[in-house]
C-alpha cells in the first residue's frame, strides 16, 4: 500500500503502523506520560468482518504527552437489528435491497450508513426519499413521492 506524504510529514513525523495502544500511563499529577503498544495483525475469516488481533510479546513503552486520538467507524450500533431480528452483514450493515430498501422482516426498511455504512449525507438524503417511496408504496399499494431519475446519483 502507497501512503501520501504531505509536507506536513515531511517536517519529521514518523508514522508507525499496525500498533495498538492498550494503555495511558499517567503522572502522579495526571498528566499523560507515557504509551503501552503492542504490534497487531490483521486476520480474515471469510464471510467476517476482519478482526484486528495483537502479536504477542510485541508490548513497548513509548513517552507521549499529548495523544489525539482519530477513531475510525468500525459499524452501526446494533441492538434494534438484533432485537428485530434484521439479517446483517459480514460489516455489521443491516441488510436491505439498493432497489426499494426492504430487509428480511415485512415492514421494516433501511436507508443511509445503517445499509451502506458510513458514507455521505447526500446518500443519506437520497437514500432517505428513495426508501420514503417504497415505505409509502408498501403502505397504501402506490407512491406519489419522487424517485430519483438517471440525472440524479449514480447508484453505485
Ligand atoms: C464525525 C463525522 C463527520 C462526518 N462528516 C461528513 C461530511 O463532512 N460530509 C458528509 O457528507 N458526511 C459526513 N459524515 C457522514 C454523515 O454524517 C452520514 O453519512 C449521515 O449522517 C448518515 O445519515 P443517516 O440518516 O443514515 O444516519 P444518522 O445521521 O446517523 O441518523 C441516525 C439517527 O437515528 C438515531 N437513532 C439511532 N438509534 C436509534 C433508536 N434506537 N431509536 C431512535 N433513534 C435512533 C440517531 O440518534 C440518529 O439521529 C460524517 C459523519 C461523522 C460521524
């Protein structure tokens, strides 16, 4: 993989991958002094969501004074899925059709990052109208809301 180097970097970070921090150590004042890491690897099972899992013996001790932390989306929440019983996927999406966004339950549809995952809210509004004509449509047999022609987003 090619990572992009911006000028920033180049004025002397150094950027360390496949780490995990497990723990903050403090002063006696609270104050951030230190990191604990350890080395992670990725492992695929198929049909799973990738699970990140930590390379024994690889813990180190490293000085931190100020640590930001740039968490990544790693899924929906999922309790109305489970409590609905919603089909999901290997992502942690609920599962729904891209062509009128019905999910396995009669009566229950699902639009924008819950479906897709994390995206944009210009899908979550189009999603959003899309699925409003198909919810109308399963309600009173036929829509007159809009749905979106070729001009409007691609779907992808
Ligand atoms: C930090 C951050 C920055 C982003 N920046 C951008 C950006 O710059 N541009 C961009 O286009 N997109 C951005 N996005 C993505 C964008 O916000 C989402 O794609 C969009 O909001 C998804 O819309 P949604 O309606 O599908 O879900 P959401 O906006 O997440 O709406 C879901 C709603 O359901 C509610 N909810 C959840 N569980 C329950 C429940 N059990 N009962 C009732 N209500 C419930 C939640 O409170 C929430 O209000 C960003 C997202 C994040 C997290």
């Amino acid at each position: 993989m090619r990572l992009r180097t911006s000028s920033s970097h180049k004025e002397g970070a150094e950027r360390f991958f496949s780490i995990s921090t497990k723990k903050f150590i403090g002063d006696e004042e609270g104050n951030l002094k230190g990191l604990i890491t350890s080395e992670v690897e990725w492992v695929t099972v198929p049909g799973q969501r990738p699970q990140l899992k930590e390379v024994e013996g690889t813990e180190k001790e490293w000085k931190c004074e100020l640590a930001l932390l740039a968490l990544g989306f790693t899924g929906s929440e999922n309790t109305v899925a489970e409590q609905l019983g919603l089909e999901m996927d290997n992502r942690t999406n609920i599962k729904a059709s891209e062509i009128d966004y019905k999910t396995n339950i009669p009566g229950v549809f699902v639009a924008g990052d819950q479906r897709r995952g994390q995206s944009l809210i210009v899908w979550a509004i189009s999603e959003g109208r899309q699925a409003a004509h198909h919810v109308d449509k399963y309600l009173m047999g036929e829509s007159a809301l809009p749905l979106k022609g070729d001009g409007d987003l691609p779907r992808v």
